[in-house]
C-alpha cells in the first residue's frame, strides 16, 4: 500500500495507472474507519483495478468547532484496516495541502440542501460538496462509493456530479449496521458504556415504525417515531422526516413517490447520532 500526502505525487502515481488502462475505485473518508468503511473499500477493489482511499478530517464541513476537536483520529488503526482491504493507495493529506488558500466556493443544490441535515447544519453540505469535488479533480475516479447511512450527503455528491459533468460514477452502498441494529459510525466509539446500551433503539423503533405503513400516514408515522424517542430520555431528537428517496422533500400521503424513507437525526450524550430506513 502506498502512502501519499502531497497532491503532485498521487496524480503521478494514478496517471502511470491510467496509462496501464487500470480502472479507479475511490473511497472518501475521515478516518476512524470500522466495518461499514471497509464493506464500501472491498466492493471498490472487487469493481475496479486500483483501490484509492482518502483521509482527511475536512474542518469546512463542521459547523460545531467542538465536534471538530472531538473526531477520531485513529491513523495507525486505519493504515491497518486498510492493509486488509488491499487497498492500493492511501492519500492523507494537510489541511494546508487541500486548502492553499481560503475557500470561498458556495454551491446551491436546491431544495435537496434546505432539509434535514442541510436545516440543522448549516454550511455543512457546502463544505462537503467542496471537499468532495477537489478530492475527485485530484484522484479522477471511474467509481466512488458512499454509504446511505449519509443519505442525503450521497444525494448531494450525485447533485453535484451531474451539475458539473464530473466523470465519475457515484455507487451507492446499503447500511452497514452491528449485530443490534445500530448504524457503523466513526462516532459510535465516542458513546460510553451505557449509551451503547441505548443506541440501538434507534434502529428498533424505526424499523417498528416501516410495520406500521398500512395504519399511519406519513405525519402519524413521523409523530409515532417521535413520541418513541421522547420516551427515552437520554435522546434529544433534532429531526424525524419522512421524505421522498429522489428530492428528500416531506411527503403528505403515501402515493407521492414511489420510493420513501424515514431519516432522523437524535443526540444521545455528547454524540450527535443519524440513521435511515426504506419504507417502500
């Protein structure tokens, strides 16, 4: 696995690829990586010639400066997963190395940004959609893959590939979750002994919920899940949204799309924790 923190020296390494006619499979990431980075990594290599992932925690992106101070940084795990995976390349980068100077880009997505995370985060899809763009005029993936965990980043990404002719595939992944149901997450490691305990109720209510689609609407099904969460109380909801799969905007009734999800966001502790379903 080769190691590689300066922008030049990768392209120069993928562009004697590319002359070999190998094919590039890119996974973005953050770091702390556990099995649902890795089930993303291994369907990469197994589609393509060349494994290429990224590590960088990209400051842009969090509106909150604590949770940017308190993300994992795990590198010597990391480098050790990826040995497992096969991964070809990992590109791990400085702040000062993706940004030279100030970003100013800001990006408009539409109505697919102003909901959900995009309502309770504000800028962090800007920041996202800038990142993810350098890093994809860096590497030049044929292929990148992202987990529907992040459901409404995933969509964001393919907004903007399609915005901005940018030839690269966008593969989507289903959710990787521990055996009790809860969503793999890099911050899943940040909740204590008893919150573990508690995480997994998310998943549970959720899927509660999906049985319930013949006898609630959308509203009564939104408002089911609520009160679930409010009865614990060591949640503290953000949102619970049951949207359209394609423009993530709320629907009323079930015959609005052909594709619905419920998406909540909750803070348990001092973790902010997300988490989706299919309904249909």
């Amino acid at each position: 696995m080769h190691v590689f923190k300066r922008i030049a020296i990768l392209q120069d390494f993928l562009e004697t690829k590319r002359k070999q006619k190998c094919t590039i499979g890119f996974v973005p990431t953050m770091g702390a990586l556990h099995e649902g980075h890795l089930a993303l990594m291994r369907r990469a290599k197994s589609e393509n010639d060349i494994l290429v992932v990224s590590i960088f925690v990209n400051p842009i992106q969090f509106n909150n400066p604590d949770d940017l101070l308190r993300y994992p940084r795990t590198i010597e795990n990391d480098s050790k997963l990826l040995e497992t995976v096969l991964c070809d390349a990992v590109f791990v980068p400085s702040v000062e190395e993706i940004y030279p100077v100030p970003e100013t880009t800001i990006y408009n997505f539409g109505a697919i940004e102003q909901v959900m995370e995009g309502a309770f985060r504000k800028g962090h899809f800007n920041g996202v959609a800038i990142v993810v763009r350098k890093l994809f005029e860096i590497v030049k993936p044929n292929k990148a893959y992202f987990g529907e965990k992040d459901f409404q980043q995933r969509a964001i990404i393919q907004k903007m590939v399609e915005n901005y002719a940018i030839p690269t595939e966008i593969i989507s992944c289903e959710i990787v979750r521990e055996p009790d149901g809860l969503a793999m997450s890099s911050r899943n490691m940040r909740l204590n002994e008893t919150e573990r305990t508690i995480a997994p109720q998310i998943f549970k209510t959720l899927k509660k919920a999906v049985l319930k689609k013949q006898e609630l609407s959308p509203e009564l099904m939104r408002e089911y899940v609520e009160k679930q969460f409010k009865k614990i109380d060591a949640f503290n909801v953000e949102y619970v949204e049951i949207a359209d799969e394609k423009h993530l905007q709320p629907i009323k009734t079930w015959h609005e799309t052909k594709h619905a999800r419920i998406f909540v966001a909750l803070q348990l502790g001092n973790v902010r924790l997300i988490d989706n379903i299919r309904i249909f």
